[in-house]
C-alpha cells in the first residue's frame, strides 16, 4: 500500500478534526505530500469510519495512483497549493468563526500577534464553487506570503511542511476568528501594527516556527 504511514496519519488528524469542531458531517479534507504522490481523504466517508485503506493516492496533477474510493471534491485546491507553495500538508476545514468571517470580511485584521504563525492578516478569497479550478486558484492567490487563507462563505484552508503543522495552524486561525468576533461584539476591536506582527513573526521563527519572511 502507497504512503501506508501518510494514510494512517491522515486518519488521525481527521478525528483530530471532528474532535476540535473544524468540520461538520463530512466536509473538509486533509492531505499529504510525499514526492510526486499525495494521499488525500476521499469523498463523502464520515471520519469514524475512515481507515488507512479508505484514503486516496493521487499525483500532483490529481490523477488517480491506486483504484479505491473517489478522492476530495477539492482535489483541485489541494494539488494547487502543492504547486505554489513548498506545503508538505494541506488541512481544509468548515470551522463556524472563520466561515462566519469569510461572509462579512475581506481580511482577518492582526487583533493578536498569533496571526503571525499565518504569515499575518489573512485574506479571503473570493467566492467560487467547491472543487473548481478557480476556488483553487483564487485560494492559491490568497496564500501568497501567507500560511493559510478563508474561502468567502465556504471555510479555511491552511498549509505546512507537515501535517501537525498545518493542522496547528488551522486550530489558531479557528481561535483569532473566534476572538475577533468576540471582540466585535463589545466593541471596536484595537488591532496591532505589522511591524509588530513582523517583529512577532521573527520571533517565531528563532523558535523554529517558519514564518513567510516579509509577511
């Protein structure tokens, strides 16, 4: 079996996924790069029944590796931001804080200097159909110098050089969406300058947390 270890990976960050309230029923997807393969979840299986077998191999022009079930609706999404980015995991959720700012916002705004573990205010791109090739590219667009972008009302997407990481950032982006529009309700949220957020962000990366540089 291709990428038995990425596979078996992928299962548990999927239950990660659920746990944390990231997705609802079956939406969002996960994958894995390893070379010119990709193991990605498939299309439509709920994550409690999700095994190392049941997840998808792809090559990074989306074509199937292995017959098994039909891959992600967002195969398109996935391999672009493989393509454009040096990502070694891509995590793609429906969490209700950044889909809900996704609606009303056009950019998360720095409201805390976590933001820069996503390379700093993160954009929304704009509104195409799931599993198209311009939701892909209008996703891709709105990464660039950055970890992550929302989808205008549809979710988040986030990347890293391994899945813990790209999971982690979609777990922070989730919270800073959280805490802007908990703030919002009591008020005009004060946001901080990007030279703090950059000077956050170099921080970060003496810690070994890579951060965009310039971002």
């Amino acid at each position: 079996m291709l990428l038995h270890d990425e596979r078996v990976q992928l299962v548990e960050f999927c239950l990660r996924m659920q746990a944390d309230q990231l997705t609802v029923g079956t939406s969002g997807n996960l994958s894995v790069r390893n070379g010119n393969h990709i193991a990605i979840t498939p299309s439509g299986v709920v994550y409690d029944h999700l095994t190392p077998e049941s997840i998808c191999v792809i090559d990074l022009d989306g074509n199937r590796v292995e017959d098994g079930l039909d891959p992600s609706s967002e195969v398109p999404m996935h391999t672009s931001v493989y393509r454009g980015t040096d990502a070694g995991a891509v995590v793609h959720t429906h969490p209700l804080y950044c889909t809900a700012l996704s609606v009303v916002l056009d950019e998360v705004p720095p409201v805390h200097y976590m933001i820069a573990l996503l390379g700093g205010p993160v954009r929304v791109a704009r509104y195409a159909r799931f599993g198209s090739d311009e939701l892909a590219e209008n996703s891709v667009r709105a990464m660039e110098g950055r970890f992550g972008a929302l989808m205008q009302n549809h979710g988040a997407t986030t990347y890293g050089d391994t899945l813990a990481k790209a999971y982690t950032r979609s777990i922070y982006l989730e919270w800073v969406c959280k805490l802007y529009h908990q703030a919002k309700l009591l008020g005009e949220p004060n946001l901080l300058p990007l030279d703090e957020i950059e000077g956050v962000a170099q921080v970060l990366n003496s810690y070994g947390q890579t951060v965009p540089a310039g971002s």
